[in-house]
C-alpha cells in the first residue's frame, strides 16, 4: 500500500483559503487519493476523490499533477467549524487488498478566529 | 445518501464480558465492510475485513478469535469483543463500501472496559 507524507499541522485564520499538499511517491496505476475529515470521536468523513488533474466539489477541490506523485487538497474560506484533522489515502481498486485504507498522522488543522 | 450507522454510540462493560458492535449501511449494499480502532490522540488502525457470506480478513496482530465478525447481510457487519479488558478500551468504526467505491464511515463506538 503507497505510503503519504502530509504535514502534521498546519493553522489558518477564518476566511483564508488552505492548501494541504500529500505526497504519495510509489503510487500505483490502479490507485485513486482519497481524502476524509474527521472530528474528535466522530468518525472520518469523506471530502473528495480523484485520480488525475483537478476535482472539484461543493467542500473541497483536489489538485493532482500529471505523475501523480503528490496532491493538494483545497480548502476555500475556511470557517471555525473546519478544525478537525484531514487524511491523505491513497485507494487501491482492483485486485487484493482493494479499498484497504492504511491511515497516516494526518494533518491537524486548526482555524483560528 | 451513504448512511453508515453504528450502535451503541459507547458502552460501558466489566472486564471479561462480551461486547457486541452493530454496523449497518443505511441506504446501500455493500458487499465490503472494515473494522477500525483508534486509540487517542493516533490514527486509525485497520482491524479486518469483512465480506458478506465470508469470513473475515484480519490484519495481522489482530486475534481473531477475539474479535468476531459477522457480515450475514448486505447490510450489516457486527463486531465482537470476547472476553474483553481494559487494554480492548477504545474507538472503534467500521465503513462500508457504496456504490461508487468511496468507503463510508460509522460515528465510531466508544468502548470502556472496567
């Protein structure tokens, strides 16, 4: 299963927009990024998925260059209630070990007023 | 849509005792479910994998026959903590898979062992 590397934390002031870059060196062809927030004792929900160039959502957008090395997850006018810790998976499809998801630290991201 | 429910919410239970963790996809079938435990202030750790009509798949580490899995239906997985004790206290979720692969998350369980 790739491996990711994403910073441990990172703080941000109301209204700004934040950028969370992933790395996932030994991605593999199969493989989609994933990205999910989750609250203390809540469970992870689920932000956004892509495989290539640019997805975008009604929460977030994510950014992946051409080779798929890394990802950047795009956070517009964060608010309070955005503080929470944001996961980087790399999703393997097909084949063993299919939607296995190995959790790294993540990133703590805190909004400051 | 991709309702992932989990019951109860937190339980309380004397050490030795069995525990038993419900996990239900909502609106969805999903022939994948996962066991997760989080321990605080760390990450979560995969437990196993379950599929409908099979038995389950266990990461290594994780005794099997302490943590029973059951996936009778397309709907529900459930977890069993057998004889549990105080170091088994913790968070644990389950996800299930939906219909366009993304893997959903349960609130999580929160478990005390006295």
């Amino acid at each position: 299963l790739a491996k990711t590397t994403q910073p441990i934390s990172m703080d941000s002031y109301e209204g700004q927009e934040v950028n969370i870059t992933c790395s996932h060196n030994n991605i593999a062809t199969n493989d989609y990024i994933t990205w999910y927030q989750q609250f203390p004792s809540q469970g992870p929900r689920f932000i956004i998925q892509g495989y290539k160039t640019k997805v975008t959502n009604e929460v977030a957008s994510l950014f992946i260059p051409a080779d798929r090395k890394s990802s950047t997850l795009s956070l517009p006018r964060v608010s309070l209630s955005d503080t929470a810790v944001y996961y980087c998976l790399v999703v393997p499809r097909g084949g063993a070990g299919s939607y296995q998801l190995t959790f790294g630290k993540g990133t703590k991201l805190s909004v400051i007023p | 849509g991709a309702v992932v429910s989990q019951h109860p919410s937190w339980v309380i239970c004397k050490s030795g005792t069995s525990v038993k963790i419900e996990c239900r996809s909502l609106d969805f079938q999903a022939t994948t479910m996962f066991w997760y435990r989080q321990f605080p202030k760390q990450s979560l750790m995969l437990m196993a994998t379950s599929n409908e009509g099979s038995k389950a798949t266990y990461e290594q580490g994780v005794e099997k026959d302490k943590f029973l899995i059951n996936h009778a239906s397309l709907t529900l997985s459930t977890l069993t903590v057998t004889s549990a004790h105080p170091e088994d206290s913790s968070f644990y979720i389950c996800s299930a898979v939906g219909r366009t692969d993304t893997q959903y998350f349960g609130p999580g369980t929160r478990l005390t062992v006295l």
